[in-house]
C-alpha cells in the first residue's frame, strides 16, 4: 500500500542535542511538508519542497533544517537552536496542482528529558 | 492574510444526533477546500474535499458544500456516531503555491 512512513513514533531529546525525523513516501508525490502540532493549536508548517533539492521556510522554520536529496525522503533536524521542541510533528505530502489533497503520516512526538 | 475560522470545541453530542462545525476562510481567488480528521496519537486524514463554488464533497456520512457567497465550508452530519469522535480541521490550499492553510481544528465528543 502507498502511503508516508514517520519513524520513530516517540523521540526523547537531551538538552542541547539535534535529533533527526525521519519522513519516506512511496506516493510518488513530488511535494513534501512538516508540520508541527501543539495541543488545542492547528498546525503550523515548518518547511516544505516542492521539488528534489529545493526547499522553501514555512511560518516557524527557526530552529529546524531540512534536506531533499531524494524524492521519497524529507528528514527534519531539530536543532538545539529549537528552544521549546516538545510537540508532535508531522510529515505530508501531495502532487502538484492546488486540488490536490495532502496526505499525512502517523507523526512523531518528541519530548525533552 | 489568508485564514482559516473553525468553532471552537469541544463539541459534545448524544450518538446519534446531528452534527455542524463552522467553517469559514479568508482568501485570494478560488481555493479547493478540505476537512481532515484526526482520531488520538495519529495523523490527519483526508475527510472530504470540495474544489469550486457549489461542490459538495461527502464521504463516511459526512458533508460539506463550498459556499462561495459566503466563504464557508461547514461539516454537516446526521448522525454522529461515538466512533466519531475526534479532532476535526477545515483547511484550504489556494492562491498560488501548494500549501495548506489550517483551521485551529475543532473536537468532537460522541457519549452514548
């Protein structure tokens, strides 16, 4: 079955580390997106790629680094410049054209011990 | 800017009442517009969509019709169901670009 693949489900990050999520599709899709989620808040979108190799900042990119070397992969760093990383990250993606819908991972929650 | 107005929730209901979460959005030209839900600890999920002026997107029971008089893509149910029960968010992509635009999302709780 085609779908997105988030791993790992739970993340534990000391202070002062970068940790990396982990996002694959086998949608063929060529756009990808993260978001974060904060409980009772909607989502706000971290970075996306529309295209292998290039990647645009979303509305709260500090504190977080992307790469797009392959079409299938979207990792997310969350550097230790991210002051307030606990929340509950998640990954899409979509085809090209704006009635195209975008489809979502499980998520990743990442907690600071 | 663009955006997205949802009611705010919880929303409680007796199974099988009806169901509506208000939805309206702010934006430049014609926007294709979307429910997602999202059951606890997954992802969201596509609900249901609606691409111009009239459409009506339906799926699980639900529905929604883009209203594009008055910018509003409300959810309707007639009967909700405990299983229900989850977080709901209208969102809209449009106005150049592929991204989504998010409501805050809006809960909703089914009791027996």
């Amino acid at each position: 079955d085609g779908g997105i693949t988030q791993s790992p489900k739970y993340l534990f990050r000391k202070e002062g580390q970068n940790v990396t999520l982990s996002c694959e599709q086998n949608l063929n899709h060529d756009a990808m997106y993260w978001y974060r989620q904060d409980p009772g808040q909607g989502l706000r979108l971290i970075y996306y790629s529309q295209i292998v190799n290039d990647f645009q900042k979303g509305d709260i990119a500090e504190g977080y680094s992307v790469s797009r070397e392959k079409k299938e992969s979207f990792p997310l760093t969350v550097t230790s410049a991210q002051k307030n990383p606990t929340a509950f990250y998640l990954c899409a993606s979509s085809g090209t054209g704006e009635w195209q819908p975008q489809h979502f991972g499980d998520g990743t929650r990442l907690s600071i011990l | 800017g663009n955006s997205v107005t949802q009611m705010e929730g919880p929303v409680t209901l007796s199974e099988e009442a009806f169901l509506t979460i208000n939805c309206t959005y702010t934006a430049t030209g014609y926007p294709s517009l979307f429910w997602y839900v999202q059951y606890p600890g997954e992802g969201l999920q596509l609900l249901l969509k609606a691409t111009k002026a009239d459409d009506k997107g339906s799926n699980k029971g639900f529905e929604a019709t883009y209203r594009k008089e008055t910018t509003s893509f409300h959810l309707e149910k007639g009967s909700v169901q405990v299983s229900d029960s989850a977080v709901y968010f209208c969102a809209f992509r449009g106005g150049g670009g592929n991204k989504l635009t998010f409501g805050t999302g809006t809960q909703l709780k089914v009791e027996l």
